[in-house]
C-alpha cells in the first residue's frame, strides 16, 4: 500500500513538472518527437495555459467578456454568458497543464476559439467593420491563441497516439501558417495605429517613441514573413516571443498597475501572457531546425 501510494505521488510530481513521456518539440519535417527538448516545451504550454487561465480569470472577476470577444451589451444573458465563457476557459486551460487531459483541453481551447470568438463574434465585425484595420488586429489576436492551441493538440495527440504523425505534422503546420500570417498584422497596425502605439513606449527608452514603435512593428512583420517561408522560423519565433514578454514588462505591466480597477488593463495584461505562450509553443513546434 506504502509502495502504490508513493509510486502515484511520483507521477503526480512528473505531470505537474512536465508531460512525462512527452518527447518536447515535433519536428514538422519527420514527424518526430524529439525526446531531448522534453522540459523545455512542457514549460512553453505551462505558459500558454497559465495566460489562457488568467483570461478565463478576468472574466469571472470582471463579469465581462474579453474586449477581443465582442458580445452586444443588449445580447440575452450576456453577463451569465461571460461567466460561463471564463469558467469554460479556465477548466480547458487547466487541462492543458496536465498530461492526461493536454489533448483535450488544447481541442476545446482551440474549438472555441474558431467557433465562437473567431467565426460567430468577429464575424459579425467583418460585416460591419470590414475596411477598419484594428478589426483584423482583433482578429489576429484571437487567431494567435488557437493557432497554438492547434500546434498543441497535435503534438500531445501525437504523442499520446490519438493521431498519427502525419496528420499531426499537417495540423502543426496549419497552426504554424496561420501564427505568420497573425504576427504580419500585428506589424501592420503598428505602422497604422502610430499614434496608439507610440505612447505605449517608455517616454525613458531612447532614442524615442515613435522610433520603437516602427522597429517593433517591423519585427512582427520579419518574424510572419520567416515562419511562412520557414527561413529562420525557430530564431524568428523565439526573438518575437522575447519581444512581446517586453511589451509585459515596459508597456502592459506600468499601465496595470498605474490602475489596477480596469477591466481593459488586466484583460491586456493576461492576453500578453496567454501571447508569449503562444508564439513560445511555435518557437518550440520548429523542433530546432531551420532553413537557411
């Protein structure tokens, strides 16, 4: 009985650490699992599913939907519907954190987002907003998260042989595709939206605001164009994921705390969470090889 009781307690503490038997990053190329980048890509979805949870957390705080899940103010229920939404999205992310459970919490994760945020909310704003720039921004923020949701229910579907390698290399592939095509919108809105991204920049930081504000967006738009060509994909993905964990630092995080009461703040401050996660689990969905 002593025996079995530790021997459960070891695998408890292998799960919690890192997906035991998980192989870290899937090569897209072979469609293999390659067992030496183990911890490290455990530790990318622990960051993915811990910005996912803090999603899911502003909602029940706040009783209010994320600003990128736009719901009318009149729509029935609405309230009940968001408490609803941030409770869904916690449990799925919280499943992703744990081994046995990673696949399906990636599927729900990335199943709501492309049903519901995606197609059913923004798709009313592509009707409306179509020739408004920010709605596309919007939309690639939506599409970043369940781009590595996707990347993630492959490799752990792969591992767990729910799917076979083929089919997980495709999948890894689609959601590869679509993060570039995200990370050149975002470079784009910065060229747009200059004078919302600009003040966003420490006033501290030389040589300046506006020069930041270019340089980043140029950034985002080099790293899309290298992980949809796979030139320099992985260093691409890695760098863009280092760029935005310092937007956390130098924009999101002063701006919290400077007021910690609004919805927007906090919602923006899990959002980059649940972003460096996501470009982390591309970074590591390139398996370390590049072309060159």
């Amino acid at each position: 009985m002593f025996s079995y009781a530790l021997r459960f307690l070891g695998e408890a503490v292998l799960d919690v650490c890192f997906f035991r038997n998980f192989g870290g990053a899937f090569d897209i190329k072979t469609g293999a699992v390659m067992k030496s980048k183990k911890a490290k890509m455990a530790f990318g979805w622990r960051v993915y599913g811990i910005g996912m949870m803090a999603l899911g957390i502003t909602c029940l705080a706040f009783g209010e939907f994320d600003p990128g899940q736009p719901v009318p103010d009149h729509f029935p229920y609405r309230t009940v519907l968001a408490y609803f939404a941030g409770v869904f999205i916690i449990v799925a992310a919280a499943a992703v954190e744990w081994r046995r459970t990673a696949v399906w919490g990636a599927a729900a994760l990335t199943g709501y987002y492309i049903v519901f945020v995606i197609l059913l909310m923004n798709g009313c704003l592509l009707v409306t907003d179509y020739a408004v720039y920010g709605t596309y921004e919007s939309i690639a923020m939506q599409m970043a998260i369940a781009a590595s949701g996707l990347i993630v229910y492959a490799t752990a579907a792969r591992v767990d042989v729910q799917i076979d390698a083929a089919l997980a290399a495709r999948l890894s592939h689609l959601g590869q595709l679509a993060f570039g095509v995200c990370a050149l919108i975002w470079g784009g809105a910065h060229f747009i939206y200059m004078n919302l991204t600009a003040p966003l920049v420490p006033k501290w930081l030389p040589p300046g605001q506006v020069f930041w504000g270019y340089v980043t967006g140029i950034c985002f738009m080099a790293a899309g164009l290298a992980i949809l060509t796979g030139v320099k994909a992985r260093l691409a993905a890695i760098l863009l994921t280092a760029m935005i964990a310092s937007f956390g630092l130098l924009a999101n995080g002063p701006i919290l705390v400077a007021d910690p009461s609004s919805h927007w703040n906090w919602t923006e401050s899990a959002l980059n969470l649940a972003l460096i996660g996501a470009a982390w689990v591309v970074a590591d969905s390139f398996g370390g090889r590049d072309s060159v």
